[in-house]
C-alpha cells in the first residue's frame, strides 16, 4: 500500500521516522 500523496508520506514519516528514505534508498532514488 503506497501512498503517493503528501498527506500519506506524513503520515509514514511521522510513524517510521525515515521509512520512506529507506524505500528510495531501495528503489535506487537516494537523494
């Protein structure tokens, strides 16, 4: 379930503190 929106990235990082750094870390977008 991924959730592309602004809302759903907070969302994500407020409950797994760089949750979403990792994923692009693994789908190659380290930024």
């Amino acid at each position: 379930m991924h959730a592309p929106t602004d809302n759903g990235r907070a969302f994500v990082d407020a409950r797994y503190p760089g949750l979403r750094i990792a994923i692009r870390a693994r789908r190659g977008g380290v930024v």
